[in-house]
C-alpha cells in the first residue's frame, strides 16, 4: 500500500508542480503586457490546487482496501503537496536563472507599486498631519528670512512682516487640522491631501491680503508665501510614508531565495487545504462488507428483556 500511496502522490504531485509552474509563466506573461489582476491568479492557483488534491485522494481512496481514516487521507494530500512543492522550487530556479533573469525586479517594482496604491488610499494619520504643518511652517519661515536678507526693509516693516507670516502660518494650522477633524469629504486621502493643503494656504493668503490691504507690509508677506508655496508643492505625506516602510515590502535578490520561499508557501497552502480535501474523502467513504460485520450492533430491545 505503501508503494501505491507513492506512486498516486508523485502522478499527482507531478501534475500540481506542473499547474503551479504553468501559472509561474502566465504571471510572467502578464507583466509583460502590464495586466492588473493579480488576485485572478491566486484564485486560479486555490481552485486548481484543491482539485488536484481531490483527484489525488480520490484516486487514493478506491484503490485502499478499507475505509478511508483521515490520517491517511491527510497523508495522502501532504504528500502530494511535497511532490509539487519540490517540482515548483525546480521551476523557480530555473524560470528566475534562465527564462527571467529580471522577473525578480519585476515582481519587486510591480510589489513598490501595489503598495504606494494602497497608501494613496488610506487617510492622513494625525503625526502625518503634524508633520507637514510643521514643514510648511519651517518653508515659511525660511521663504521669509530669505526674502527680508536680498530686500532689507525697515524695522517696523519687518516687525509686521514676520506678525503677518506667524499669522498666516497660526490660521493655516488651524484650518487643516479643524476642517480634519469635520471634514467628510476625501480631501484627506493621501492622494489628495497635499494639493488640497496647498489650495488651503492660497485661500490662508488670499483672506489675509483682502484683511491687510492697506499695510506696507502685505506685499511682503505675499511674496514670501507664493515663493513658499514653490516648495510647499514638493511636500507629500504619501511619498514620504512611502519611503518609510517601503523596505517591508518582500524583496528577493536571489532566485534561491525566493524559489525556497514561493515553495514553502506552496506546501504551506497543501498542509491547509488537504485538511479539508481529507476530511470530505474520509467521511465519503463507505465502509467494506468486512467492517459492516466487524462492527457490534445494538441487541434488539425485545430480546434483551427478560422474560416474566
């Protein structure tokens, strides 16, 4: 039974690394014509998997002489599962050695990409916020020293130069962190929150020439801001928790490396799905005219009473 066990887990095992590498070269294809569904190759890969890991155990199943245990229905989908995990680590040598060179890149810059998509989704977290007041705030500040040190100006100019900018900087903080607070639109996803804060800064400008027109000092304030807001342009919350955790992102140098990986996986996902494969082939299984007989049997009520 033991040769028998073997040679139904490596026909099928054989034909598991098989589907499993003939997926490896669709994924393969679809980068190179830039498709986007990933998640139909995942459940291409469950759904094949599974029915493989069916054909197996079935095949199993009429071929053993006795009813069918889980253990041994188990075994048969570990087994299985080990036999394709191995074909698909030869796979994986050979696809990112030979066939690829730059698959693994590939993969690494198609996985940077996924992730920078799920961040521009996401809200702006409230240290992000922090954070870009506080650069906007040192932009402002340094457009302002930069432009009073190239055009001098009185001391009570300056005096009123620097009130006008610490109130614009004051009301431009208190905007973006209330309108956060109430805000039920997506002005705060990450995609959209750095030229959603710029506009903001223009209207904190606007507002504040339209209050301060008479002043000396308002053409200033002016042109320090719009100078600002050059740079304030170039500061992205989502670029920068972008460059933050981009180095959790899975990235593999070595096709050893991954190929070990991906095939570990592989029997990972066999040790899941034959749990389930096994249990319904073992519970399918009728039992052999021998077991029937071997099995004790309730002793009929009328016998069993004694007679009076």
């Amino acid at each position: 039974m033991n040769r028998k066990l073997w040679g139904i887990c490596l026909k099928w095992g054989l034909v598991l690394g098989g589907m499993l590498s003939v997926l490896e070269v669709v994924k393969m294809v679809a980068r190179q014509v830039e498709y986007g569904s990933a998640q139909l190759f995942d459940l291409a890969m469950i759904i094949g998997y599974i029915l493989i890991l069916y054909a197996g155990i079935k095949e199993f199943k009429a071929s053993y002489p006795k009813r069918l245990t889980f253990p041994k229905a188990y075994l048969c989908g570990l087994l299985l599962s080990v036999v394709g995990s191995v074909i698909f680590f030869g796979y994986n040598l050979i696809h990112y050695q030979v066939i690829e060179k730059d698959g693994l890149a590939k993969k690494y810059d198609k996985a940077l990409e996924n992730f920078r998509k799920v961040i521009d989704k996401d809200t702006i977290q409230s240290e992000e916020l922090a954070w870009y007041v506080d650069t906007v705030r040192v932009l402002v500040e340094a457009a302002e020293k930069d432009y009073l040190q190239q055009n001098p100006r009185p001391d009570s100019v300056e005096q009123d130069v620097h009130k006008g900018v610490s109130l614009i900087n004051t009301y431009f903080a208190d905007k973006v962190v209330a309108r956060r607070s109430s805000d039920t639109t997506d002005h705060y996803r990450m995609s959209k929150f750095a030229p959603y804060a710029k506009g903001v800064m223009v209207e904190t400008l606007q507002l504040y020439m339209a209050q301060n027109e008479q002043h000396a000092s308002t053409s200033d304030v002016k042109e320090i801001v719009q100078r600002a807001l050059v740079n304030i342009g170039q500061v992205n919350p989502a670029q920068r928790r972008f460059e933050l955790n981009k180095s959790h992102v899975p990235h593999y140098n070595q096709a050893l490396t991954y190929a070990s990986v991906a095939a570990l996986m592989d029997l990972l996902y066999g040790m899941f799905f034959s749990i389930f494969v096994a249990m319904y082939h073992y519970r399918s299984k009728e039992p052999t005219p021998e077991e029937e007989e071997a099995e004790p049997t309730e002793p009929d009520e009328q016998e069993a009473r004694p007679e009076p």
